[in-house]
C-alpha cells in the first residue's frame, strides 16, 4: 500500500445500462489507467475517467490485487464483500496421505552415515521402485538418499546424472565421498570408489565405460544419442524443476533416454519442483511416472483452468486432490521443521531503505517511452519481449536507486562481525557491491565463473577466511553450501518465488546452528514492496499444491501489475 492514504478512485456494483448485466464500475483516472492494462476487457463508461468490468470471479480477484495495493473508495461495500467470499472456493475435505516409512539400511557399496529421516528417504526409493520425485525442502539431503538408493537397490548401475553445470563438481565429491567401488564380479572395494565420466562437451564422440555419467542439462540433447548407447539403467535428474516446460529441448531429450529399454529407474530431484504454476508438475511426473497424471490435456480438463495469457492454472479447489495424488504415488515431500528438530528457524524481514527517487522516475520514464514506441510493433512476440525488457529495466534501476543504502546496510551487518551472504541480481549490481565493500575482502559467486574458481570462493567462505560473500542470485542459489553465515541479504529481488527459497536454504541447512535472518531489502518509493509481497509472503499456488497451505490468490498477473504500477508512478509525480 502507498505511505498515502489518498484514493485512486471508486468502486461500485451497477446494472450496465447497455449489456442489462451486473457489473463493476470503476471510476477514477489512476485506478481506470491500472485496470484497463489488469482487464484489458474492460468496457469504456458514460464518462471519460470510467470503466465497467464484467462480474466474473477472475475479474474480481484482478480487482482485490490492486486495492491492496492502492486505496479505492467501495460505493458498494456489501455487493463486495458477498462477491470476495463466493471466490474463496471451499477446501476439500481430503484426508493428507503420510506415508509409512521405515528406517531401511543402506548397501554395501555406501559409505558413510545416514541421518533417521534419510533413511526413511531411502525406503521411500526402495517401495517407489526407484522411480520417485524426491522434494524435500533443500538441504536435508537427497543427494546422499540418492546415492544410498543406487549402493542399495540391484542393477542399478550405470546411473546417468543430469545437473545444472554449477552442481556437477559437488556430485564428483559427493560420489567419491559416499560410494564404494563394486567390481563385476560383486566384490566390494573399501579403498576405490566408482569411475565417473564428466562430460563437458556437446562434440559427438563414443563415451567411455564407466559407472557414473555427469551431464549437465544444456549439453543433453547434443549428447543423446552417445548415451543412448551406453545402457543407462538409472536416470537421476537433479534440481528437475529445470524440465518444466516439456516445449524445450532438453525435456525432449530426457524423455526420450528415460523411455529406453535399459532404464529401470528415474528419479527426479528439487525441493521446488514448481516454480511459477502448478501446471509445471506435468512434465516432471510425464518423465518419471509417464500416464499417472494423463496426458497434458487431461490434466488440464480435470485440474486446471487456463488464464488469458493461455497459461493452465491449476484450480484452488483440486490442489489438495493433486498433491495427494502426487503423494500417493510418487513423491515425498518434507519440511526442515518435520525432520530436523534441533535446526533453528528462518526468519524473514522486509527492511524499507531509502532510494535515489528521483533518479528512480526519471528512468521509468525513460523505460516508458521505450516500451511506448515497441509497442506500435504488430509482432505479439516483439510485444512480449518489450514487456520483459521494461520490467527488467524496472528492477536495475530500482537496484541502483537504493544502492548507496544497500551498502551501508551491509556495513552495518559487517559491523557485528558476522559472516553475511549477499544476493543480487544484476551483473552492474555486483559489480558496484564488490567495489564498495573491498575494505571486507569480499568473495564473490558469479555467472561465468569456472568450476575451480567458484569452488576455490566458497571453501574460502566456510573457512571463515572472508566473512562477506557476494553472490548472482541465480549462479549462487544452486549446488552450495553457506552454512557459515548466518545472515542473509537481498539487495535484488527476483521474480520467482523458488529462486528466493534457494538462494535462503544455501544458509538454512543440514549444518547451520544458528536461527537464519533473510532481510529483503526495500527501495522506498520504488516498486520494491509490491514485488517483496510476491516473493516474501506465501507463493499460494505453489505452497497448496507442495505443502498443503492454502492462500486466497495466485500470483499471477505480477507483470501486468507491475507495468500498471510503472505508468502510475511515472503519472502521479
């Protein structure tokens, strides 16, 4: 909500005299400006500043987004209050699915120790026939129950693991930490542990034999048909929520290796296996237990409905039907605060900082007039993409309005001498923050980084040798551990939700002692609040599917809004 009270317009249930229909009338220069960019079919009114929007629950809830953002007068205050209780659909009573899991034994081949709830982890592979979607929250450990599952079950070797580059070294160490070498002829060898073959390239050329094959994702496809001749028998897809589009290549190709003969075993790895919508489950489940959620367009005639952008949501009043069918069948989903008692909390503040305000609009009117002109295009893609560079402008230039107070934030988290991890989005950002803040030594994760160098910066980290990390938030929200801090600074803010879960439980892990303070750093008088209301609070979708939480709303008109809010600003000042 802005600091001012003031508002923007008014709301009023009225008969439209030309449709005879009940309808909402909207009345008001500023609020008609941001619900006709929300409700592009929004009909004009009698007078200029006016609009009607049909009465339909999706309408309703666009109209609910942006009165908690900005004050509107309600002429029609019981109409409203009737219409937000009818679209708060009634939760199923479903009783949850827990699974009965016992504390199974790791093989032979394992070395190492499992914690209790990990080895329940394993008994859950072992009863899924190694075909399972493990989405525990992050860092409890399914990595050491994967590979305790492939030193326990037959046959299961060789295993092919498919990673985000930045993860694959951690899987050379976790392999040779955890894993025994076992010959042909059966025999255990405490001193070996198994080959691995790192592919690096996309060049087609025969594979040597070996127990393990790493791969990271963008190389698949180039690389199918050379492990298509390897007889693969187990496929482990980790961080999965990376084949969530079953459009891209990658999805293809691993639809395609794990459909082969040879494989008896796919497990899929990520504590966000949804990122944005539900509907980003299908293609996980199509590639691990193909048939058991139909095909695509019978998940969506049953779960789901489709928005005006054509994205499938799924409905609020089947998500708990859908994670029990997930449950049930495939997958097993735990929170830190089931299974690991002694970990402390993680603790969340959204902390208002001042901002170079005028710098700020005086960029969004730049950023206006250049999505203004691309938006003359005919092209509907050329479009698309203008509204992404717009809103990607949007947060550099938030970012760099509240910099110099970013800093000094930071300098005084320094000042208590802890060891503090910071996140940014922008290449510009991290540049500027590891300047500033040279006086702490800072070690830095970046995009571009070589394998070495990045492992070289978080080893540095642990050690205690720096105690400021600075870190992209997509290069460094995957495949490490920071467990030496215990702070946790957003001087950006990314627009899904997962990345933010990420990027916290790189501290909040097996191993950290301490309660974990994320502070989400807030721009006054930039649209920083109404993006940390997104990221900050629940990501209802994504939370009632997963965790069984239910929330009134998705989120999903963030970037209408925030384009609305842009134009506002720009218009208001």
């Amino acid at each position: 909500m802005e600091s001012s009270l003031e508002s923007i317009g008014t709301l009023q249930y009225v008969l439209d005299r030309y449709s005879k229909i009940w309808s909402w009338k909207i009345s008001g220069a500023r609020a008609v400006s941001m619900i006709s960019r929300l409700i592009p079919e929004a009909w004009y009114g009698e007078k200029e500043d006016e609009v009607i929007v049909s009465d339909s629950a999706e309408n309703v809830k666009q109209i609910k987004m942006m009165m908690e953002r900005y004050p509107i007068d309600i002429l029609s205050k019981h109409a409203w209050q009737r219409k937000i209780i009818d679209i708060r659909a009634p939760k199923p009573a479903i009783k949850p699915i827990k699974h009965n899991l016992k504390r199974a034994r790791a093989g032979e081949q394992f070395r190492g120790k499992l914690l209790n709830f990990q080895k329940e982890g394993l008994d859950f592979l072992l009863k899924s026939s190694g075909n399972a979607l493990l989405a525990d929250e992050m860092g409890l450990g399914k990595t050491v129950e994967t590979l305790a599952y492939v030193a326990t079950d037959k046959q299961t070797f060789p295993v092919l693991v498919v990673a985000p580059l930045v993860t694959l070294n951690n899987w050379e160490r976790e392999i040779a930490k955890f894993l025994k070498k076992k010959s042909k002829n059966g025999r255990i060898s405490e001193s070996k542990t198994p080959s691995v073959a790192m592919i690096r390239t996309g060049k087609r050329e025969d594979l040597p034999e070996s127990d393990i094959y790493l791969i990271n994702y963008e190389l698949l496809f180039k690389r199918r048909a050379d492990l298509e001749a390897l007889g693969i028998r187990t496929i482990v897809c980790d961080e999965v929520h990376n084949l969530r589009s079953k459009t891209t290549q990658k999805y293809k190709a691993v639809k395609k290796l794990a459909a082969a003969d040879s494989v008896l075993y796919r497990i899929g790895l990520s504590g966000t296996p949804i990122y944005n919508r539900g509907s980003e489950i299908w293609p996980i489940i199509d590639i691990i237990h193909p048939g058991l959620l139909g095909t695509f367009k019978e998940f969506c005639e049953y779960f789901c409905y489709v928005n005006e952008k054509g994205k499938a949501i799924v409905l609020e009043n089947k998500r708990t039907s859908l994670r029990n069918q997930l449950l049930k069948h495939i997958m097993l989903r735990r929170k830190k605060s089931d299974v690991l008692k002694e970990l402390k909390d993680k603790v969340r503040y959204k902390e208002v900082i001042a901002s170079d305000t005028d710098y700020y609009v005086e960029e969004l009117k730049k950023i206006w007039a250049r999505l203004e002109a691309d938006r003359k295009s005919d092209s509907p893609s050329s479009k698309s993409s203008s509204y992404q560079r717009a809103i990607q402008s949007e947060r550099q230039v938030a970012g760099i309005a509240k910099l110099p107070h970013v800093i000094n934030f930071v300098k005084n988290i320094m000042e208590i001498e802890e060891s503090v991890v910071v996140f940014c989005h922008h290449k510009a950002i991290h540049r500027l923050l590891h300047q500033s803040l040279q006086e702490f030594s800072p070690v830095s994760i970046i995009g571009g980084q070589s394998d070495s160098v990045r492992q070289d910066q978080i080893d540095s980290f642990q050690r205690g040798e720096s105690k400021l990390m600075i870190a992209g938030l997509r290069a460094g929200n995957v495949g490490i551990n920071l467990t030496r801090a215990k702070y946790v600074l957003f001087a950006e803010l990314d627009w899904s939700p997962a990345i933010h879960r990420q990027a916290e439980d790189r501290l909040h892990r097996i191993g950290q002692k301490n309660t974990v303070f994320a502070y989400y750093l807030i721009g006054a008088g930039t649209l920083d609040d109404h993006v940390a209301d997104i990221l900050v609070d629940k990501s209802y979708e994504i939370d009632e599917i997963m965790d069984d939480t239910a929330e009134e709303f998705e989120n999903k008109t963030k970037a209408e809004m925030i384009l609305a809010q842009i134009q506002d600003k720009i218009r208001s000042k």
